[in-house]
C-alpha cells in the first residue's frame, strides 16, 4: 500500500507527519522522500540518499518518483511530497493546520484527497468540523502543535524516540488500511 501525504502550503508539517507515521509502521516500510526540500533526511537524521533508518524502516531520496519507482518494491510505501501533487497511485492524505488559507489552497488546487491529518494551533478559528465540511473527506486524525516534536527533530531523536504528542498518527498506522 503506498501513502502519498502531501500540503496545498507550506510549513504545515507535512515531512514530520509522513515521517512519524512511516515509523510507527510495523512492518517492512519505505519512506521516499520526493518534496524538492529533502527534508526528511534531516526529520530522519540520515546522511545517505538510500539506507536503513530502523529494522523496518528504510529512507530513500528520489527528487523525481513515478509509478515505475515504485513497482518493485516491497511492503508499505510512504511518500513526502511537501507541496507537490502526488504522482503516484495510492492513498492521498492531505496535511494541513486550521487555517484559512490552507483550506482555501485545497479547494482551489489540491489533487484528490482521501482524507486529512490536521496539526491544531491554539487560537486558530476554523475548527476540524469546518475543515471536514469544506473537504468532504474524512479528518484522519488530529496533531497537536507542540515544541516537544521540534525538539525531537532538532535533536536527531525522532527515529529512536517517538513523542508521545504524535501518538494520533502512530494510531493511525493501525487503521490505514481503511484510509
């Protein structure tokens, strides 16, 4: 099964959600970074453009990824697109924050959407029941902002220390088959 996770705007957490939500896959998982950033190998604390991130987790970098990528490869597939259209067949997940102009950019211009991972600020107005009417597609899961995730990408720890605030993605993990 291949998740494509994508945003219609940047800087709403699209890498570290498709990061956290490949590792807490368990079994046999590739997470291919294609957004133009490479941010994942950073997220990931990797230093090679194709290598073993933990026992089922395995990175690899590949700027330009088509269908004939990812034809031989085995177990579940994960996707970092960052801001660009997935071009790729699988599941679309949309990442976003409750905020208008997000909301307003995936009406407009976002690709098909099979459902949305939603990263709540306090103080935003738009709710998640605002963003399920304007989407029509399931809210997957909703993510806290907090700076206990920065801290653990700042400091290399994501992949050996997953934090607990993330827990709504590693659940969703267990569900995706039905995303």
């Amino acid at each position: 099964m291949i998740h494509n996770f994508f945003s219609v705007k940047g800087g709403v957490g699209t890498t570290t959600v498709a990061c956290a939500f490949a590792l807490s896959i368990d079994e046999p998982t590739t997470l291919i970074d294609a957004a133009p950033n490479s941010d994942a190998k950073g997220v990931l604390a990797v230093t090679s453009d194709d290598c073993e991130v933990t026992n089922n987790l395995r990175y690899l970098r590949l700027p330009e990824v088509g269908q004939d990528d990812v034809r031989n490869l085995t177990g579940r597939i994960v996707i970092d697109w960052g801001t660009q259209e997935p071009q790729v067949d699988g599941k679309n997940i949309l990442v976003s924050t409750l905020c208008y102009l997000s909301l307003r950019n995936a009406t407009i211009k976002s690709p098909k959407i099979d459902g949305a991972i939603l990263r709540s600020e306090e103080g935003r107005v738009l709710s998640e029941k605002d963003m399920y009417s304007v989407l029509g597609k399931p809210i997957l899961c909703m993510v806290r902002t907090d700076p206990v995730v920065a801290r653990a990408v700042d400091a290399g720890m994501l992949p050996t220390r997953l934090p607990t605030i993330l827990n709504p993605i590693r659940n969703l993990t267990r569900k995706t088959a039905g995303v």
